[in-house]
C-alpha cells in the first residue's frame, strides 16, 4: 500500500469494532482497484458521533460505514437519505458528496440481495424470520425493489408491537404488503414457505449454538432458496437442516463483502472486486479456524 498526501480514508465507527472483518475487505478493494485510500476502524464513545461525521467533510473523507450502536443516531447528522435508509431510519454508510454534502445510505437489505446470485426480488414472495436491525434492512430493500409480499416472522418479545409499526409504515410507503407473524406459529410458517421462492434467518439463533429458529418438520418446497444472514459458523444448524432437503443454500458471508462493495462503489466510483474479496475472507475466517 502506497500512502501518500494524496491518500483518503474510510473507516467503520461502532463500538467495538477492533474485531471487524470491514478493515481487510475495503483494504484489499483499495489495492486491486488501485484507489488510493485506507480503510481504519474507529472504536468511539457515543458523544464523539457527531464530531466524527463532521470531520468527514473537514479531513474530506470518502465517508464512514456505522455499526452497533450508531446506526439510528447518525441519521441526524446526515444531509441526505436514501429511499431505504428513509424507510428504515438506520445507516451503516456515510459518503461525501461532491458538493460537500453528506448522503447516509443503508447497503445490508441491497448487499444481501446481491450476495444471492442471479435472484431478482420484483414480484417475488419472501418469508423473513426475525425483525431485527438486519431484517429490517433486507425487508426494506425487498419493498424498494417491489417485492410480491413479504412474511415476517418474530417471536412475541416486548419488539413484537414496535416491529409491527415499523412495518407498516415501510408497508404504507412501498406499497408492498408485509405480514408479521409469531414465529412460535408452525402452521403459519408452514403456508407462508410454501408460498415463497426465499427463507431468510435473520435472528440471530444459531450464531452461538445449535439451536434453530424453525421446527426441523417445516417442509421445503423444491425451488426455494434458504439462507442465513449469519457467516460464523460457515453453516448454521438451520442451513444444515435446509441442505438435507436438497435446497440451495447460503450464509451471511456473501452479504457481509456485498454491503462493504456497495459502500465502496458510492465512495469511490468503483466496482469492488467482490467474489475475489470473498474467497480471500473466507480463506481467512475459515480456514484459520479449522
Ligand atoms: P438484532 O437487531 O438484535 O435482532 C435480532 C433478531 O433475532 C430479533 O428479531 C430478535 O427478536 C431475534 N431473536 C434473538 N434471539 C432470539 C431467540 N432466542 N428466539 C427468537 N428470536 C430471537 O440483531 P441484527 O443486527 O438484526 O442481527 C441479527 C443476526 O444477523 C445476527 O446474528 C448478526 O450477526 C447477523 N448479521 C449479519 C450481517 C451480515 O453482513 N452477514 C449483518 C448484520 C447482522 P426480538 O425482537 O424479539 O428480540
């Protein structure tokens, strides 16, 4: 890496963060696009956010990528959203824009999509399990690009009732139906699956044990196409049971490179070599494990 007066940066800004794959993806983009930038991780208390956002356009940065806790709060200090980041109210991108201004953007719903090859969300019905952060990114997207329907599934937490209202508002503003359901509920599941051409955890059982957010009797229809938003491990209990019924399966990997990469191409103009990016992370994260 060539660091010179002509340098930029980008950084992730959460808290923590210093474990964060985010550094290697956007430092070897930066090096095979030959872009001459650099990528940090800034680890910040929440009330150095504002200050931080701010010194994007005085040290003029390409921008920053947020994380946990900062997704909410830095949409007030962005000039601009996008549809997505409007719908949601949540980014995890900021980028410079060249009339100075800031544009914050939400890339997780549109990285996901990306991630699963050749799939195109218009018309397609969809069932989501978990109403999270993420989720919530990736139901947006799916109404941006006018998905069929939408079936939501999340437990009856103290969230159920709020994550209701967050939908139908994204619901109101797409036009696109959202139907949120308990996810204790087999029989609901069941019909909503049969209904859909992709399943997607997006809760985050299965990241620390071997638990599963479905009952295994949920039956598969051929065609369907299962992931998991989780990446570690490399293949959930839920992926594992999806795979025995001979379905296509993904994990989080792939949506975690294709977030980064549309982050990257806002702030720079280029395509970020993702599959490459990808296979290289993979080496990483797997391989040194096993
Ligand atoms: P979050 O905002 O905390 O949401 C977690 C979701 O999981 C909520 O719907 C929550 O339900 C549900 N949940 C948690 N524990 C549960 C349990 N025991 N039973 C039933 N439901 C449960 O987290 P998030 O940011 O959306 O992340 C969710 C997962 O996605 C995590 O595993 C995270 O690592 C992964 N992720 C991956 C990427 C990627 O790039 N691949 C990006 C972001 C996140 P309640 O609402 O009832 O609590």
């Amino acid at each position: 890496m060539n660091i010179n007066g002509y340098t930029r940066l980008a950084a992730v800004v959460a808290n923590p963060i210093k474990h964060s794959n985010s550094p290697f993806i956007h430092n070897m983009a930066f090096e095979m696009t030959e872009v001459n930038g650099v990528y940090l991780a800034f680890e910040i208390e929440n009330n150095n956010l504002a200050q931080i956002i701010e010194n994007i356009k005085t040290m003029d940065m390409y921008g920053v990528n947020l994380s946990m806790p900062f997704k909410k709060e830095a949409v007030k200090y962005v000039d601009e959203l996008t549809p997505v980041a409007e719908l949601i109210g949540a980014i995890n991108t900021i980028a410079l824009k060249e009339d100075g201004s800031l544009l914050g953007h939400s890339t997780d719903g549109s990285g996901f999509f990306n991630s699963l090859e050749n799939y195109q969300v218009e018309c397609q019905t969809i069932s989501i399990l978990g109403g999270g952060g993420a989720a919530l990114a990736i139901i947006a997207e799916a109404c941006v690009q006018k998905a069929n329907k939408v079936f939501v599934f999340n437990r009856k937490s103290a969230n159920y009732p709020i994550l209701q209202e967050k939908l139908n508002k994204i619901s109101k503003a797409s036009g696109v139906e959202i139907i949120l359901q308990d996810l204790a509920d087999e029989e609901k599941i069941q019909d909503s699956v049969n209904e859909s051409n992709l399943l997607i955890n997006a809760t985050s059982i299965g990241m620390k044990d071997k638990s599963m957010p479905v009952d295994a009797n949920l039956r598969l229809s051929e065609g369907i196409v299962v992931a998991d938003i989780i990446y570690q491990p490399a293949e959930t209990e839920f992926l594992k049971w999806a795979k025995s019924q001979n379905v296509r399966t993904i994990n989080g990997l792939g949506m975690l490179v294709y977030q980064a990469a549309e982050s990257f191409e806002l702030w720079t103009g280029k395509k970020m070599p993702a599959q490459t990016i990808k296979e290289a992370l993979e080496r990483k994260i797997y391989e040194t494990r096993s």
